[in-house]
C-alpha cells in the first residue's frame, strides 16, 4: 500500500518522546535501528485516512508504555523510496487522524532535503 502526503510542522514534542529509553530500546528492538529524536510529520487526506484504517491490525507492532506513557503502534514503512523507517501511532496525541509520524534512523529532512509543504509517499511493508 501507497499514499502521499504533505510534509507539515509538529510541535516539537517527537523530539522529547523519542529519546526517551521506555520508548527508544522498544524501537530498537522492532526495527533493528535507534530512531532519530524526532518524528516527520505529514499531513494526509480523507482518502489516505480510509486507507490507513484498512491495515492489518495483526501487521501493527506494539511499543508498550509505562506509567503516564501511553503505548504507540508502528508498522514498518518506507518514505520516498529511499528512507527505511516506520509510522507510529501514538494512543496518546495531539494529532488528528489526518497527521502521520514518521520516524527513521536519520534525520529525513537533511537527508532528502525536503521542506515543510513538500509531497512525499510513504510505502507500507506488510
């Protein structure tokens, strides 16, 4: 499955969530990498979203939270053809349905140089 969507600002929050070690040793243990502090944010549509309700829930991995931190669901993704990563949904965020995080090993905007209000596609391998 494939869908495209606008690279957009987050609050910066990513940066914090990522770093921290009941979320960060999880990551590296599904995903064989240790994410970059931080999340690239794409905004996406209404036909994207029906999409994204369609994956497999037995596709989703589970990253267990503790205490005041809420679990997260990932499901290994690819964005532009070129960056290994994942999408994560967070059971506790700001965002709505229509905002997706990325995450990968490196930081995606230095590496592809791609900018707020920039389109990118995202691959889901399952």
């Amino acid at each position: 499955m494939e869908i495209k969507g606008i690279i957009t600002s987050g609050k910066g929050e990513g940066a914090y969530f990522m770093s921290l070690p009941i979320y960060k040793v999880q990551f590296e243990d599904k995903l064989n990498f240790s994410p970059f502090p931080g999340t690239l944010n794409i905004k996406i549509g209404s036909e994207e979203i029906d999409l994204i309700h369609k994956i497999p829930q037995d596709k989703l991995k589970i990253i267990e939270g503790k205490e005041n931190f809420g679990d997260v669901l990932l499901i290994k993704a690819v964005l532009n053809g070129k960056i290994n990563g994942a999408i994560i949904f967070p059971k506790k965020t700001t965002h709505g349905e229509n905002i997706l995080e990325f995450i990968a090993a490196q930081n995606i905007k230095d590496e592809l140089r791609v900018k707020d209000g920039d389109t990118v596609k995202i691959r889901f391998e399952f």
